[in-house]
C-alpha cells in the first residue's frame, strides 16, 4: 500500500535557495573523504585515515545535543550560517598546510574535529528547515537525497582527479569555497523564526530526551544503528579503502565510491516516486541491500562485483535516509524537532568514530576481510531486530492534509 499525495509547486524562492546551499555544500562533503583518504592514507597509512575520520565524528557526535539546543535559542538558519562559515576556517588551514608541505598529523586531526563542531552546529537545523520551506517533505528530502547522490558520484571522481594533478590541499580548498557558497544562500533565505526565550540548557536537553525517548520507533532504530557504527558503518570506510587499493589500486577505490553515488541518484529517485505506508517497515527491508557492499569488498572481488555492490549499498542508503528523514520531520512537533533530531543524530553518529578508530587495529590482528564479514553479519541481524519491532515495522506514514 502506498500514500498518494497531491503534489504542489516546491521550487519556491526559499526552497531554491536552500537547495543550492545543500547541492554545493554536499559536493563539497563528497569530495572530502577522498581527500582525507588518499591524501592523509600516503603520509600516515590506515590508521591516520581512521584517526583524522574519527576526530571528526567524535567532536560532531560529542556536541551535536548542544547544536539542538542553540538551534531552538538562535533559530536553525543563523546556527547553519555560522557553522558554515566556521568549516570554511577550519578547511582553508588545512588547505595552506598541504600547500605548505607535509601537514602535522596533530594539524589535521585538530582541524577535523572543528570541522565536526561545525557540522554539529549545522545539522539539527536541517530536519527543522525542511518543513517551514517544503509542502512536501518526502518529495523534498527526496530531492535533496538526488542532490547528494549527484554529488557523491560527480564529488570522489573530481576529487579524485584533483589529488593524483594537484594535491589534496586543493580539495580542501574547494570545500572551504562550497560553504561559502551555504552561507551566503542561508543568508538569503527568508525564513525568520523566532528563538526560544527563557530557556536554560539543562532543561531544554531534558525536554528533548523525553521526546526522544517517547518515541518507542526512533530509539530503536538508533540502537540498532549505535551497533552499526563499531561494527559496520565505522570500519567500512578505512578498511574498505585498504583492501579496494592494495588489491586492485587506488583508482577502484574511486570508481567504486562513484558507483555508490549512481546507486543513490537511484534511491533518491524512487523514493521520490514510491510513498509506502510503513516507511520503515520499507526502508529497512531496502536496507538489506547494503550489506552487499562490505560483503564484497570482504571477499576481495573483482571491481566489476565491488561496483555493483556499492551501486545496490548507495541506492539502499538513499531510500532509507529519505524515508527516515520523512518520518521524524513528519512525526515530531516542530517547537521541539531541533532537539530530537540532536539526539536521534548523535546516537547514530557517536559509536561510529570507536569503528573508526578500533577498525585498523582489529583488522591488523584479525584481517579486514574478517572485520568486513562480521559487520556483514552484524548488518543483517539488525535488519531483523528492525522487523521484528513493532513500532518500527508499523509505523504509518503522516501527510498534511490538503
């Protein structure tokens, strides 16, 4: 069974504008990992990748409840202008150090972990903003998920190219440029809402964890996904690049990560198409699809496998993220969204930098064919406690009345 919606005009002022802002800022974010992979990966082997990675999301997993809040206090948008503005900072410093030379391990991990402030700052305001500009929320999360899938399978081969002819200190360059870009379209925005007044930390971080908690769907999800970060989504990335370069060279390794950004432009597209009336219950199902990517990449086969699994983990990964991002912007009151979506953020995002970290070292033991496997595994079985659980499986989607 499906939801039929009646579809309005969504390219409004405010909605293009925001578009714009996210398209170059995710083109930006695409081309980053590559990067922070090959450029950090030559001067300090897979355990610097996994470093420099984990400083990042330690520090926007750490502060992301915060971002919530001072998103209620400041309103979302001067949150997002300033975090913006903050990422330009730190990746312009990082860019003059490659071009200085051989950047300080110690350089990039600071400038990564302030560059998760920045990000932390920034994301609660997304699930916020999408409903005071779009009618439409699926449709618009849709949108912004083909955006992202464009920019993810445009982002690493540009990237890609920039490193091998100019180094990644350009690339970082270009990123410090895309959030200029964010800014000043944020700025531009005419959404004005009201802060919060009167409020106090503590209490306002209280009321969000008893909205966050009430809602018997969403922590279990984020559960299962705290499991995901050590075992799954944490390790897929510096050991998935180990073992793609070592056996078939860096190349793959980019024209794999662009595989997985045509099999998002995929996902994005249905799930522009396709309203479920159990968006969970669909996502998660869609979700077993993914593991095909670490699977493969485990089972050290050859590239034209490793794109066809990353083809299927991006077109997963796009479908699921619409229909969740739906689900909360949908399901939560707006007076308290900012503060519910810090706490359904962090909870995804924090277990993910000890995967980062653990991985390398696990995997110099073990083998990262072992790690990959058992994530692969782990994957699957979180899948079924998803099915399994009532509220997740059942959860009915919500559309405005018209």
């Amino acid at each position: 069974m499906t939801v039929v919606v009646a579809r309005r005009a969504l390219w409004s002022r405010d909605f293009s504008l925001y578009f714009v802002a996210r398209s170059v800022a995710l083109m930006g974010d695409a081309m980053l990992p590559i990067a922070v992979t090959l450029g950090v990966l030559r001067l300090y082997g897979p355990v610097g990748v996994g470093v420099v990675l984990a400083a990042w999301m330690a520090a926007f997993g750490g502060l992301v409840l915060f971002g919530g809040v001072f998103a209620d206090w400041f309103t979302a948008r001067k949150m997002m202008i300033g975090a913006d503005l903050l990422r330009v900072v730190t990746h312009l410093v990082i860019a003059f150090a490659f071009f200085a030379g051989r950047p300080a391990l110690w350089l990039l991990i600071v400038m990564s972990a302030l560059s998760g402030v920045g990000a932390a700052l920034f994301q609660p305001g997304v699930n916020s903003m999408i409903p005071q500009i779009a009618d439409d929320p699926q449709r618009a999360n849709a949108i912004l998920r083909v955006a992202d899938a464009v920019a993810r399978l445009v982002g690493p081969g540009l990237a890609g190219v920039i490193v091998l002819l100019g180094g990644a200190g350009v690339v970082y360059a270009v990123n410090a440029g895309t959030f200029a870009i964010s800014a000043v379209c944020l700025l531009a925005l005419r959404v004005r809402l009201a802060p919060v007044t009167g409020s106090k930390l503590i209490k306002d971080l209280r009321a969000g964890w008893r909205e966050f908690r009430s809602r018997t769907w969403m922590w279990s999800v984020i559960l299962v996904w705290s499991v995901y970060g050590i075992t799954l989504f944490g390790p897929s990335w510096p050991l998935g690049a180990e073992l793609v370069t070592k056996s078939l060279g860096e190349s793959a390794f980019v024209i794999g990560v662009t595989g997985e950004g045509v099999g998002s432009i995929l996902g994005g597209l249905i799930a522009m198409r396709y309203r479920p009336s159990r968006p969970l219950f669909s996502g998660a199902v869609a979700m077993i699809a993914f593991m095909a990517m670490p699977l493969v990449i485990a089972l050290r086969l050859p590239l034209p496998y490793i794109v066809s699994a990353m083809i299927l983990a991006g077109a997963a990964w796009a479908f699921w993220s619409v229909m969740w991002a739906t689900s909360v912007q949908t399901q939560v009151p707006g007076e308290v969204l900012n503060r519910v979506t810090a706490y359904e953020v962090a909870g995804s995002v924090l277990s993910i930098p000890i995967g980062q970290s653990l991985a390398p070292a696990v995997g110099a033991r073990v083998g990262a064919d072992t790690v990959l496997l058992f994530g692969c595994a782990t994957g699957l079985l979180g899948i079924v406690v998803l099915l399994a659980t009532p509220a997740v499986r059942n959860l009915r989607a919500v559309t405005k009345a018209e």
